[in-house]
C-alpha cells in the first residue's frame, strides 16, 4: 500500500511544485 501511494504521491508533489513555482 505504501508504495501505491507514493506512486501517486510522486506525481501529485510535481504538480504542486510545478504550481508553486
């Protein structure tokens, strides 16, 4: 399970990085 959701995790903390930037 926790690999799931680091999986989406990874993603997800791109997009916001991406949106703070």
């Amino acid at each position: 399970r926790l690999s799931s959701g680091l999986s989406w995790a990874s993603p997800h903390q791109l997009s916001v990085l991406a949106a703070v930037k």
